[in-house]
C-alpha cells in the first residue's frame, strides 16, 4: 500500500479507515467528508459495524494487512476410521 493513499475497507464486521504517512494532511478533510457516509452505513446493520482507524507505521494497522492478506491457511485434515 502507498503512504499517498487513504484505505477505506469494509468486511461488514469492521470498517477500517488506514491512512498513510503522506496522506495525513489530507486525513481530516476526508474523514469529515466519509462520515456521514460511514454513519449511515453503520446505523443500517445489526449488530453496528465498529469503526477503526490507522495511520500507517500504528502497532494495530497489523489487524488491518491481517484482513487483507492473511499469511496463512486453514487446512481441515478429516480421518476416516474403517
């Protein structure tokens, strides 16, 4: 991801908002502008959707690469006894 850029991700449990390093002068005008939508969108479902914040270089945006690229896979073994 580039530090010009605001990611705005949405999985219907969370909605994430990472902002980059160069981005964060353009942070507060986007976010006002984004609200109201995420709002909306948030008052809409049940249970609410919880809305979390990053910057880029944040211990927690971790949680966030971990949603968009997980770096593992779940592999189910089934044994069948005869």
């Amino acid at each position: 991801m580039r530090s010009e850029r605001i990611l705005l991700f949405d999985d219907e449990f969370n909605i994430f908002i990472w902002c980059g390093k160069t981005a964060t002068d353009r942070k507060e005008l986007i976010l006002e502008q984004t609200m109201t939508f995420i709002n909306d969108l948030v008052s809409k479902r049940f249970p609410r959707s919880g809305v979390i914040t990053f910057n880029e270089g944040d211990s927690m945006s971790r949680f966030l690469f971990s949603r968009l690229s997980p770096s593992h896979k779940v592999i189910f073994f089934f044994f069948f006894s005869s």
